[in-house]
C-alpha cells in the first residue's frame, strides 16, 4: 500500500510538470472540421447542452476523468474539480481506487459528495485489480463513496511499462462480464489514453456494457509517463510506444459506427478546447471528457484557476454550437462536418 501511495506522487508529480503528453501525438481532431453557419438564427442562450448520464441531468456533456485519489494532495484535486462539476452540472470521476482498497483510512481522500451531492460520480478500478478484490469489493468501492457508478480502466500499455506492473492479460472479458451483472447501466469501461477500437467496444457491448469512455491517444499518455519512471530496456521501449494508440477522433467516430445509437460514449484523450469537445459530440460522443487540463490549472491557481480554465472550455463549446447553427448536441450531430488527412485513413481502416 505504501508503494501504491507513493506511485501515485510520483504520478502527480509528472502529470503536474513533466512532457507527458510527447510532442507529435495527436487527437487527429485537427482533421475534423465543423462548417460555419454565417446565419445563425438564434441566440446564444438558446443552446441547450442538457444530457443525462448515470440517471442524472447535465448541464453540460462533460466529465471530468478520473485521475486521483489516495493522498492528502490528492484529496484536495478531488474535492476542488468535483466542486466545479457541481457548479456547472458536469459529470465527475474519482482515480483508481486500489490505494483505498489497500488502506481504507484513504478513503476519505476519494470522498467529494459534501461538495458534489448531486453530480453524477464514478468510481475508478483497474480491471486486473478488480479480479483482485472482486464483484463485492468494488461494490464496497463505489458504495463507500456514494458513487452512482464504477469506472473500470483499461491500461495494457501502461502496466508493459512499469516495472511493477501486469503481464498477463488473459481473461478480461470474464471479469467484465462479472461486472455487468453487478452493475448493469452503472459500468463504464474506459481506456487511459491509448484508445478502444471498433472491435473491442463491439465485444464490451455485446457483454451488456451500455457506457463506454473510448480515451484515445492524442493527450496524457500513461505509457509516456511509465516510461518517464522506469529505465533500461522498459524505458527505451516507453519511448517507441509513448505514441502508440487509436487517435480519439479515430476512436469514437469508429465506435459509434461499432456499437449503435443506444450505447452512452464518452470521448477523452487529449480534449483541450470547447471545439476539441463539440468536434467529438459531432463525431457520436454523447459526452466530452477531460482530466489533465483543469488537473493542471487546479495545481497552479486552484479552484479559481481550475474555475477559469473550465469557463473557457464551455464558452467556446457554446459558441462552437451557434457558429455551426446548433441548439442542442442532437442538432450539432445532423450538421455538415469534414474529415480530412490522416483521420479518413483511420476511418477506412477501423
Ligand atoms: C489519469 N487517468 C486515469 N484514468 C483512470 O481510469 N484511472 C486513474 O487513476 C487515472 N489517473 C490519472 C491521473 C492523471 C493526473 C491524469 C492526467 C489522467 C486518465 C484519464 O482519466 C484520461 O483517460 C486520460 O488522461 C486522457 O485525458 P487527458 O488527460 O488527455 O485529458
């Protein structure tokens, strides 16, 4: 438990300042274009942004990843950006819950309803330590929390990177399909930033998962970071993998061709802007997702830094809906979009 703990700093810590998002990787958003409408026909206030996520409403199609949890700094990170989540009606996830399951004095660090009593919350497990502690313990996870459901992350690229981590990965689906009948609509089946693809959302979906977070590559790269700790041969191959993944642009629109309208897609992965988050709306996300941005402004000028950094963000995805005419998500979708470059040749692929 004291080396999870710590694992976790020296993450912060990384995440905080290091280059973990390596130059050159990108979202492939950049390949998308919204066209602009010269005659709106609307006002500003008129766009409607409302969704419902784990049986909630939304203000916004956003949610706040899930990063952290487990130490007094973390706590703090928890409780700040889950206060913005309340405040503007966003969703909101814990980080990896295994310190607190290890140690349950932590679990106060993961524990942000005093300050978010009403945002739809997710809790955050490995699936490999899931098998661990199984159906009951991860239900104790999300009940110790209040949470209305449970992330459950999927990291194959990081654990090959740390020196510490899981070398076998057989028997996945298995605990997923475990989970699903546990939890039903309440699961979400996430990456962390390296993408899912067409084949396995098809495979998740088939076993009853109803919400998916396809984190693709283009933004925090867990295998960068990995690799920033690690050395020898781990680190030199971290470095021939820190860019590896199914882009995020690629990831969702390939996803929601996959899966159908009825699964609940969130897109996360390198979203920076209020137009990276209605570009993925646009593609068949039903909520954008973000984590190392307002991490960082949360470091540097706390909740107010967070507060400004996250203003940002929904202002320019409102006015990202009436430059392209749109008063909801649903309308945005029906638009005329283009797809260019390298994302058309992902798209022919997946
Ligand atoms: C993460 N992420 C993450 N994901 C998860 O499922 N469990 C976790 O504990 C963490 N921890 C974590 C810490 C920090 C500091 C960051 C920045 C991220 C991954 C996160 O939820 C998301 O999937 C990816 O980071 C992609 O989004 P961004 O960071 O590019 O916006």
């Amino acid at each position: 438990e004291e080396a999870t703990a710590k694992r976790k700093d020296a993450h912060l810590d990384l995440c905080a300042t290091g280059d973990v998002e390596p130059q050159g990787n990108s979202t492939l958003l950049e390949d998308v274009r919204l066209v602009h409408c010269a005659m709106p026909e609307m006002a500003v206030d008129e766009v409607d942004l409302t969704t419902e996520f784990l049986g909630k409403r939304l203000r916004y199609p956003l949610l706040i990843t899930g990063m952290t949890g487990g130490t007094e700094r973390a706590g703090v990170v928890n409780r700040d950006l889950a206060t913005l989540a309340e405040r503007h009606g966003l969703a909101f996830g814990v980080g990896s819950q295994r310190a607190m399951a290890e140690n349950p004095q932590l679990t106060e660090t993961f524990q942000v309803r005093q300050v978010a009593p009403t945002v739809p919350l997710l809790g955050n497990i490995g699936l490999y330590q899931a098998v661990g502690m199984g159906v009951d313990g991860v239900r104790r996870l999300v009940e110790d929390i209040g949470a209305d459901g449970i992330a459950l992350h999927l990291n194959a690229g990081q654990e090959l990177t740390q020196p510490e981590g899981d070398r076998d990965f057989r028997g996945g689906y298995k605990v997923v399909e475990g989970l699903v009948r546990a939890f039903g609509s309440r699961l979400l089946v996430k990456e962390t930033g390296c993408g899912i693809g067409p084949e396995v959302a098809r495979r998740l979906v088939e076993l009853g998962v109803r919400n998916l977070d396809v984190s693709g590559l283009g933004g925090t790269s867990w295998v960068r970071v990995e690799q920033l700790r690690a050395s020898g041969v781990q680190a030199q191959v971290g470095a021939e993998f820190s860019s590896w993944g199914i882009p995020t642009a690629a990831a969702i629109a390939s996803v929601r061709r996959a899966v159908g309208p009825d699964v609940r897609l969130v897109a996360s992965g390198g979203l920076r802007t209020g137009l990276d988050a209605a570009k993925v709306i646009a593609l068949g996300a039903d909520l954008a997702g973000t984590a190392l941005p307002l991490f960082r402004a949360q470091q540097e000028g706390g909740l107010e830094g967070a507060e400004q950094a996250l203003a940002v963000i929904l202002s320019g995805l409102r006015q990202a809906l009436v430059l392209t005419g749109s008063r909801s998500c649903g309308e945005l979708r029906q638009k005329p979009r283009v797809i260019m470059g390298q994302l058309k040749d992902w798209l022919a692929a997946l």
